[in-house]
C-alpha cells in the first residue's frame, strides 16, 4: 500500500508549473499554454528502491506575483513545496529569496525544492551570470521540454518525504 504525500508546485504566471506536472505524470509536452485557474490535482505513484510506494498528490496552483496572495486553504496538509521559477525569466526570481524565507518560516517542517525550469533556454555563461542569485537557493534545473531532470525532482522530494 502507497503513502500518499501532498505536493504542492508554486511560482509565478508562466514559469512551467503545470508543464513540468505534466511531463512527470504523463512524460508529455505541449506548447500550448493555458493558465491554470485555482488549482489543478494530479496523482502519481513512485517506487522508491529498498523503501515504500509513495502516492505524490500534486497541487499545481495558480501563478502568483507574489507567495503571500495564495490561498492559505491550498497550502494546509503539504507535505512538500516545489517553488518553480523560470530562468529566462528574471522576473520570476527576482524576490526568490525572501518567497523561499517566507515559505521556509511558515512552513519549517516542509521541505522546499527551488527548481529553475525552462534550462534548454538558457546557456551555461547564463547561469554562471546568474550564479550569486542561484547558487545558495536552487536545488534542481530542469526542463519540462526535454524532461531533462523531472523525474529526479520529483523522486528525491519522494525519497525525503519518507
């Protein structure tokens, strides 16, 4: 029998939340973007080797400028944050590390995964650029396009959750 653990993708409009759910749960792309109204749950089981299934229910929640305007009702029972932002895309992580302090305070329990997506975007001289703002705080680039790394983020969050 599964563990289920509540996961909950969060960042601004645009970032991939919903496209690196996508590729994870059903390992597909589109181009198409369609924002995400309130919050859309899907479900996936992992097989964490030597240790239990583990049930990730995920909440991708609508696009925020700012973390403090979520509904707090979303965020009751989270077992763990996925804070999305995307690395063409100053604007998204432009206040990412009072967002991450903020969810890091009211959440001390709750681990916190800082993903920058959209990494087929951007080159290496890019983040390097970028790398006082990043280094500190991000845990995973990733690419919903490609996949490169998704399913990594999501089974290591697994993986501590148990």
């Amino acid at each position: 029998m599964a563990i289920s653990k509540k996961i909950v993708l969060i960042g601004h409009f645009g970032v991939g939340k919903t496209s690196l759910i996508r590729r994870f749960v059903e390992n597909a792309f589109t181009e198409d973007y369609k924002v995400t109204i309130g919050v859309h749950i899907s479900k996936k089981n992992i097989e964490i080797p030597e240790e239990e299934t583990v049930s990730l229910i995920i909440w991708d929640l609508e696009g925020q400028d700012d973390i403090k305007n979520t509904r707090p009702s979303y965020l009751l029972g989270t077992n763990g944050f996925i804070y999305v932002f995307d690395l063409s895309r100053p604007v998204t992580f432009e206040n990412l590390d009072s967002e991450v302090t903020y969810l890091k305070e009211n959440f001390p329990n709750t681990p916190v995964k800082v993903v920058g997506n959209k990494m087929d975007l951007v080159n290496k001289v890019y983040l390097s650029d970028y790398n006082d703002v990043f280094k500190p705080l991000v845990d995973f680039y990733v690419s919903a396009k490609t996949g490169s790394r998704v399913e990594l983020l999501f089974s290591k969050l697994a993986k501590e959750l148990i």
